[in-house]
C-alpha cells in the first residue's frame, strides 16, 4: 500500500508547482524558477498530518526534487519520502516530455524501498504519467479544466485518476490560491483496491499455504494549507 500512498499525495506537489507556475504564465508541469521550497497541513479524519517539498531545476530542464509526507507526532504513521531526478523538455507553451528515476522510501521499522523510471507528457491543462517500479506498471493523470466561473472566483479545480494493477483512485481537488506564497484547498476521492496475501502455516509436520484476498474500497476527503516559496 506504501506505492500507491505515495502516489495518492505526490500530485499535490505537481498541481502546486503548476499554479505558482501559471501565476508567471508558465503552462509547463515544472515551472522555470530554479528554485522551490513549499509544506504543507493536512487534515483529514485520522487527524493531521504535514508534508513538505523541495524542487530545484537548471536552465537545461534537469530538475531533482525531495518529498516528505505524514510527518507528525499523534499517531503511527510512517514518514514517507520520494526523491526524483530527471529532465523536463519544452517544445513550446503547450507541449512538454518529462523523463526520469523516483525513489520511495517508508522511513519505519519495517521500511519499503520503491525505485521506479517514469514518463510523462503535459499538453495544454492535460498530464499523462507513466511509472515503471518493482510493483509493476501505473498510469497517472490530471486535468486542468478552463472554467470562467471558477476563474472570477479565484478557485482552481483539478481532476486526477491513477489506475494501476491492483486498483485505481480518482479525486477531485478545489483551492484558493490565498496570496502569492499561500494556499488553500479541499480534495474529495474514491478508491478500490485488491490485494492477495499468502499466507503459510505449518502442522503435524506438514505446510499448507492459500491466497486470501482484500478488498477495499471507500470515500475519503482532506482540507489542507499550504505555502510555496520560489526563487
């Protein structure tokens, strides 16, 4: 579950850095500043949780950035972290190709390392991603819809899928871009999942082993704060 946690939260850090981008009219997926510091409060019904983001990026499109989530004092959650490095290509306004390695890390007793190669194009206010990991192949995507009325209202929406072997996610986010460093947000999902877990015992001298599979599936929700600082 630790692989798609980790996807579930890090397209906050793409819609973020799309925002203070558009702010600067840059469409791109990563905005041209070479420099980004940002956290952010979450707060959901298992209480709250924080995250913060850095995202450094050259002149040439070589960017690397670091992502920390669920740091927080009032419950058992791990740390979880995501560090990346690769190279964003601009063919113009509208069109961009990134290309590049992620490295998830559950900071625990019982870590998980995920390493993975991803993909991804952004054309207009529509992202396709693809990730290559030990647990198999995933699809991301976000749109951006053009509202009018939500424009003269200052709030931006953003919808996200994600499907992947085991299930998929999709989610609704609305915000409030604040100021020019703050934010603030709404997000609404669904997901449902499968696992199968195998499970072996041994009796009187001999192993027996079966496949028990979980389902999930179920709505949740978090409202959250955050700030951006760009250079």
């Amino acid at each position: 579950m630790f692989f798609f946690l980790i996807k579930k939260y890090i397209y906050l850090l793409a819609f973020f850095t799309v925002l203070f981008g558009q702010v600067k009219n840059n469409k791109s997926y990563f905005q041209s500043d070479k420099f980004v510091l940002g956290g952010f409060m979450n707060a959901t019904e298992g209480g709250l949780d924080f995250e913060a983001l850095a995202n450094v990026e050259s002149r040439y499109g070589v960017y690397g950035n670091i992502w920390l989530s669920q740091i927080d004092y009032y419950s058992n959650t791990d740390i979880q972290s995501n560090i990346s490095l690769g190279l964003n290509k601009k063919f113009h306004n509208d069109f961009s190709l990134d290309l590049g390695y992620a490295y998830n890390y559950s900071i625990s007793e019982d870590p998980e390392q995920v390493p993975e190669l991803y993909f991804g194009t952004d054309i207009n206010n529509i992202s396709v991603w693809t990730y290559i990991g030990n647990n198999g192949i995933s699809i991301e995507s976000w749109y951006k819809p053009d509202i009018d009325e939500l424009n003269k209202s200052n709030l931006d929406l953003l919808l996200y899928g994600s499907i992947e072997e085991n299930g998929y996610d999709l989610s609704i986010n609305i915000s409030n871009q604040l100021t020019k460093q703050l934010i603030a947000g709404v997000m609404l999902g669904y997901e449902k999942y499968s696992e199968n877990n195998d499970i072996t015992f041994k009796k009187n001298n001999k192993t027996k082993s079966f496949t028990v599979r979980n389902d999930y599936s179920g709505l949740s929700s978090m409202i959250y704060l955050g700030f951006l600082l760009t250079h």
